[in-house]
C-alpha cells in the first residue's frame, strides 16, 4: 500500500478468515486468500487491482495484508474504485464484504489429515541443482553444485557434503518424517562424467522432495540451506542447528498425541504398507522398462548416425573402376552421387531420435525415479519407525519389570523400608519414561499415517507419466515418420530411375 494503516476494531468474518489464512501452511496462505476473494463476484481486473494494491512489496502474507485485500473488496462492491485512499476513514469501521459460504475454505484443521494433492505440492517450491558451469564435464574431487530455489529467489553453492550435514540434521529433528536417502558419494562402474551427472539428478530429487513437504519446507534448517551463502556451509548448519531438539519435543500435538491415533491405526497401517509394497515393486519394473525403451531410442539413433556415416563413407570412396570389373555398364558413379545426398538426411533422423530420447528421460524415466524416491523413502521411514520407537519401548518395559520384579524379591527377603522408597521413587521414574515413550510411539504413528498420505498424493506422478509416455511416443514417432517421408522421394530423385522399386 502506498501508506501503513494501523486495523484497530475489525469486523469478526475478517478475524474468522484471518486466523484460517494464517495457521495454514505458508505455502497455502496466498493461494487460500485468493479463494476466498473470488467468491466475491467481482470482476477479474478489479480482483487484479486489489491483489497488486495489497501484494506490493509484501513478502509474507500478515494480518494487516488479509485485512486490507477484504476491506477493498468490500469497498469495490459498494461501487468503489480500490484505492489506498480508502483508508484514510477507516474510524469509522471497516466495511464487510459479501462472500457468500466460505465453510469449504475457512474450517477447522484437522490434524490427521494432510489434504494436499500433488499440484499443491507442486506449487510449493521449484528446486534446479546444476553442476558449477566451470566444472561441468569434468570430475574434480570436490564437485559444487548450484541449487536455485524458487520459493526463495535464491542461488546458492554447495557441495556433497554439504547435503550430508542437511541430512543429518533433518533426520534427528525429524525421525518420524518421509526423509528419502541421499545418492551413493560413488557408484563402481560409473565412469566420472556418468557419475556426476547421476548424482546431480539425484541430488535434485533429493532436495526437491524436501523442498516441498509440508513440514520440512517449514524449517529453519533447510531455510538456512537454501538461502546462505557462507562457503562452510556443513560445519556452519550444525553448528548453528545441533542442539535443535526433535520434532516430538516441539510440537504442540505430542502431548495429546494418542486421540491422533485411533484403535484400528495398527490394522489400517499395516495394510496400507503392503499396498505401498505392492506398488512400489510395480513402478520399479515400470522404471526399468522405460530405461530400456529410453536406451533403445539412444541406440536407434547411433544406428542412424552410423548408417549416414556409412553413406557418406561409400559416396566418398574413390578408387578407380576398371571396364573389367563393370563391363563398361556401371551405375556406381550416379548411386554414389545419391548416397551423398541421402546421407545428409539420416543425421536428422538421429538428431530427432535423441531428441526423443532426451524426452523420455526427462519426462518419463526422472518422474518415475522422484515417485520410486518417495516410495522408497517411506519403506524406511516404517522401518526406522518399526525398529526405534518399538525397541525404546521394549527397554523402558524391561526395566519397569526388572524393577519391580527386585521390589518383590526385597519384600519377601524382607529389605529395610529406606531400600524399599529408593526403588519405587525409581519405578516411578520409569513409570513416566514409559508414558512418554507411549505418547512417542503415537506421535510417531500420526506422522507415519500423514507421511502415507504424502506418498498417495504423489501417486499422481504416475498418471502424469503414463500421459507423457504416451505424448512422447506419439510426437516422437510422428517426427521421426515425417523425416522418414522426407527421405523417400530424395530417394527416389537421387538414385539412378531404372533401378529403384515401386
């Protein structure tokens, strides 16, 4: 706005719409205000107006941002122009606008659900990690990367190490969260270019994913990431972040973390597991066939590369041909001046057939990798899950028995009442470990059933893949035909008329 507006007395829909906008998820909030002004009915480029009046220099969306996007509305349904000159009467009270049922859009959160689909996640960040230009191509023993956030309008440098120190970090404060693995630091039998570009589309991956789940992108942790710029980057982040206590010991949900968890949440979670299982085995072979088809389309092309080749080899041979060897009738000659021509045509089919390959890896082979990524990462998350919530719980357990299993030997054998008191004030110690690893466990089950629902709104990637294949294939092949059509009559031109078939 072109002057600050102090909101004193406002009317209670924009405290209702307010406190809905706000303690949704950042990502969400812009896009929840918007909603929520068109239900207003005005029109497009009025909308426009109050949108870029509201949005100017604005970064994060605050209640003073909310309150004068409605107010404006209203003000425009009453037959006003948007202006920020509007407010200068604002003691008189902030008119209301009509919006009709906003119960779809301004209702209560529900914890359990995580009611994201894929297209929203998508809007959350756009992530590029690119080698440094200056080392592209070539393998040096400390590799930078440049990672560009869109979400941030940041650019930064990082190298391998640097993700580890990211990981690490994630993974403590967050244990209970989809966090897939990093690529390898080395793959046996990768030559060094292979290798690096590999890991590259891995590490995008990686950092993609991160990037946009609805809780990570949240952090401080990862924010750091993505917008310093210090050079250290992994000695800085855990310096700054080591002492960053868990996701259970910050959240407000741990401490009625059991009425998350309904009594059928073991049953639904372990069939929903062998589901996951089940799709994450379809998928990998549906990757593995479309790294075949992806290699098939390479190889088609050298095989047109090296057919031209062969061409141009036998249009440019020029050793004498004898009267012997001819019998004075030889068409060589002519058919060698029609093979230089032609030749010149298959390198296009190879350009279109890499061309086609690029599309295949990068449409249908990379998606396919970043849902196996996200697939893959949620088999270990129960399995971290499984193996370090279930075993502090046996060892809480196991102590509480072994206590008091040695209360009841010292009645029997008749132990002072002050060994007694020590070894129940200890039992009672334990009592709360294990009360607080049982709340642990059900806070760790209400992630693990959000992080399902994470992974089932990427299942739309599968979708989108099966489209692009489709889309890929046909647009391919429609090229590759049209070259091939091209060829046919040059053909025919270009080679001697009396030998050439119908």
């Amino acid at each position: 706005m072109a002057h600050d507006v102090t909101f004193e007395n406002v009317p209670n829909l924009y405290n209702d719409i307010c406190k809905t906008i706000i303690s949704s998820p950042v990502h969400a909030r812009k896009e929840i205000l918007t909603r929520v002004l068109l239900r207003s009915k005005l029109p497009n480029d009025t909308l426009s107006q109050i949108w870029e009046l509201v949005n100017k220099n604005q970064r994060e969306l605050s209640p003073d941002y909310v309150y004068k996007a409605l107010a404006l509305v209203a003000w425009a349904q009453q037959g006003n122009l948007p202006s920020p000159s509007l407010f200068d009467n604002i003691s008189e009270g902030l008119p209301v606008p009509q919006l009709g049922d906003l119960s779809d859009l301004v209702q209560k959160n529900d914890p359990t659900r995580l009611g994201l689909r894929y297209s929203d996640l998508l809007r959350i960040d756009t992530i590029h990690v690119d080698i440094v230009p200056e080392r592209k191509g070539i393998f040096l023993k400390h590799v930078e990367y440049q990672v560009i956030s869109k979400r941030f309008g940041s650019s930064v440098c990082r190298r391998y190490n640097d993700f580890i120190a990211l990981y690490d970090l994630l993974l403590n404060r967050f244990p209970y969260r989809l966090i897939p693995k990093l690529p390898p630091k080395r793959v046996v039998g990768n030559d060094d270019a292979q290798f690096v570009e590999e890991r590259r589309k891995a590490l995008r991956r990686w950092l993609t994913l991160i990037a946009r789940h609805p809780v990570l992108s949240e952090d401080q942790i990862l924010i750091y990431f993505l917008t310093n710029t210090c050079t250290d980057l992994q000695y800085k982040i855990k310096s700054v972040f080591r002492r960053m206590p868990d996701e259970f010991t910050t959240s407000e949900l741990a401490a009625k973390a059991k009425d998350l968890v309904p009594g059928e949440t073991h049953t639904e979670f372990a069939t929903s597991r062998e589901q996951l299982r089940i799709i994450l085995n379809g998928v990998n072979r549906i990757k593995q066939i479309a790294d075949v088809i992806s290699l098939r389309t390479h190889g088609y092309a050298e095989d047109m590369s090296e057919l031209g080749t062969q061409l141009t080899y036998l249009a440019t041979e020029s050793g004498p041909t004898s009267h012997w060897a001819t019998g004075g009738n030889s068409l060589w000659p002519d058919i060698q001046k029609g093979l230089g021509v032609i030749s010149k045509e298959f390198n296009q089919l190879s350009s279109k057939a890499n061309q086609q390959a690029t599309w295949e890896e990068e449409e249908v082979c990379e998606e396919l990798n970043l849902l196996l990524d996200v697939l893959i990462g949620h088999r270990d998350l129960c399995e971290r899950v499984e193996r370090g919530v279930a075993q502090d719980h046996q060892k809480a357990l196991a102590r509480m028995l072994a206590l008091k299993k040695r209360q009841i030997q010292g009645v029997l054998r008749g132990t002072d009442a002050e060994s007694v008191e020590v070894l129940e004030r200890r039992m009672l110690t334990q009592e709360s470990v294990i009360a607080s690893v049982e709340l642990r466990t059900s806070f760790s089950l209400h992630c693990v059933h959000l992080e399902t629902q994470l992974v089932h709104a990427h299942l739309d990637i599968l979708a989108s893949v099966l489209n692009s294949l489709v889309s890929v294939q046909a647009r391919g092949h429609s090229e590759l035909a049209d070259v091939w059509k091209l060829i046919h009559p040059t053909v025919l031109k270009c080679l001697p008329e009396n030998i050439t078939l119908s």
